[in-house]
C-alpha cells in the first residue's frame, strides 16, 4: 500500500494519521511533509534537528556589533505623530 502522495517524504493527513509512527521513523533522518488538500501544510522533522534550527546563535549585542550596518553612517529620522486618543 502506497502511503505518500508523490515521494517518500511527503504525505497525505489521512496517511500520516494512519502510519504515524512510520511517519515519525522517516522524520529521524529527512523531514517529512503533510499535505492537506493536495498543498503542503506541516513538515516533521526529529527533535535534534528542530533543536538545531532553534537554538540562539550569540547574544544580541553580537549580532549587533556583527551588523553589516554598523558604520554605514544611516540617517534615519524618527515621526513626530500626535500621540493616540487612549480614552475610552
């Protein structure tokens, strides 16, 4: 039985649900898609590789000194806009 829409990594709602558990074998070594109506919707994929997608890169004080912007000499002006009404 066929269970991927197009190749061995994609997959419909109604064949994930049915082979989850092949579903989440195949996630630990390339990620899989679920399709629904025929389009992509989720893509699964093993927690070691979402830990490495996710995991913060530095400090935001490096990245700023790392900025290809920094000394770029940018004049950039703030809006003077009245403030919102607040009340109600």
């Amino acid at each position: 039985m066929q269970t991927s829409t197009h190749d061995d990594m994609s997959w419909t709602v109604a064949a994930a649900k049915a082979k989850l558990s092949e579903v989440m074998e195949r996630a630990q070594l390339v990620p899989q898609t679920i399709t629904r109506n025929g389009k992509p919707s989720v893509v699964v994929v093993s927690a070691e590789e979402w830990q490495k997608k996710t995991a913060r890169r530095g400090s935001l004080a490096e990245f700023l000194v790392a900025s290809p912007l920094l000394g770029a000499d940018l004049d950039i002006e703030r809006q003077h806009d009245e403030p919102r009404d607040l009340s109600l």
